[in-house]
C-alpha cells in the first residue's frame, strides 16, 4: 500500500492482488497534531465522536471510510456510499465526501489512545483527530471514489 504526495496534493495509488484482478485505491496519512496545524492551519470547528462509536460505524464499511460534517454531525457512508450514520439520512451521488482507508482510521485510534476522536473543518479540508495525531491527505469522493 502506498500513497504519493506531491505538493500537498493527494495522488491515489492503485495496488493490485497477486491475481491482478482486485483494485483498492488507498487514502491518507497520518500526521503529529502539530506537524498538521502547521500544514493545514487551525482548526475552525470541531465535531467530536466518542471512539468507540467510531469503531463500531467503521465495523459497518470494508476498506474505507467516507465522512463530512455538516453543522455539528458527523455524516459517514460506507464504501459504497451507504449511510451508516446520521441514520435515515440520503446522500445525492455529487456530494462530496472525504474517503479515508480503513488501516489508517485504525492507526488513528490505537496510536492516539483517547476516547474521543473529533472531525475538524480547517481553511481547506477536513481533518480527523485523536490524542495527538491527525489523519488527512484523504481524498474527495467524488471523482476519487473507491
């Protein structure tokens, strides 16, 4: 699994299986808190989630993980682009939302250690965070779409 990023810009990588014939596209990198408030600048609203609730929605999805907040909710779809949660919402095929592997999110929360994981809107992404690390370089779906 691999990602390149070439000017803070998200280049998806395609990864074959030994058979050729299974694609995944991987998304994200981890970062410092620090490390992104200096790449990405401040935060300018937070949604937290309870991780454990986190957990348990991303148990719902295979490979990755879509997400957008939209006023204080944290809206998540499948990778297919199935509402987990708000439950009973409905997702227009254009709207965007950001698609992180799942490895990754995992990554996120064991390294992180904290109960509460927050979804952050900077000046231009969004951002996860838990503890001190920061998940980001996702890419938007549409058009990178898994």
């Amino acid at each position: 699994m691999s990602l390149q990023v070439i000017n803070s810009q998200v280049s998806p990588t395609l990864a074959e299986s030994n058979k050729g014939k299974h694609r995944s596209i991987v998304y994200g990198k981890l970062f410092s808190k620090e490390e992104a408030n200096q790449l990405f600048g401040p935060v300018l609203h937070r949604v937290p989630m309870m991780t454990e609730s986190l957990k348990k929605y991303s148990g719902l999805t295979k490979d990755h993980l879509m997400y957008n907040i939209k006023g204080n909710e944290v809206y998540l779809l499948t990778n297919k682009r199935v509402p987990i949660t708000p439950v009973g919402i409905s997702v227009h095929r254009s709207e965007v939302y950001k698609v992180c592997a799942m490895p990754l999110l995992k990554d996120l929360l064991n390294f992180g250690k904290e109960e509460m994981t927050f979804f952050e809107i900077r000046e231009s992404t969004l951002t996860i965070t838990n503890g001190e690390y920061t998940l980001e370089m996702a890419a938007n779906c549409p058009p990178f779409c898994p």
